[in-house]
C-alpha cells in the first residue's frame, strides 16, 4: 500500500499552540529556536516583524517572521 500524496491549502493550517507566548519582549541576545524545532540561535536585530538571527554552528544569518520564533526555556 503507498501513501499518497495530497496539497493542503496554506488557508486550511491554524495555529494551535506555541511554548511560548509573549515574543513581545524578544531581545537582541536572547536564543530562540523555530517552531518547527532545529537548533537554538542568538536573536542579532529585530526590525518590525522581521527577526534576524544566526546559528551558532554555522555562522550563518537568517531573517524569519516573529511569529515563526520561539524563546528558549534556557
């Protein structure tokens, strides 16, 4: 038996929890990780809603949404 394979509308997902809330207080410094999961990266700007942020085993910079960002418990 072979699973098929369907689209799912970008419309059709909701968010249905996050770890945590408040990314209001986001700070340059602090470590956030993806809610998707991945590692834990220092948070280097914050302009509006866009979060710039590298990961410290490849040096590189990536600028995500707040909203795809969570803090790390430590």
């Amino acid at each position: 038996m072979h699973a098929r394979a369907r689209a799912l509308p970008a419309n059709a997902l909701i968010l249905v929890g996050r770890q945590n809330n408040d990314l209001s207080s986001l700070t340059i410094g602090e470590r956030v990780r993806l809610n998707s999961g991945g590692p834990a990266m220092l948070v280097l700007d914050i302009e509006g809603d866009q979060v710039t942020v590298a990961d410290g085993a490849t040096e590189v910079e990536y600028v995500f949404p707040r909203a795809c960002l969570d803090k790390c418990n430590r």
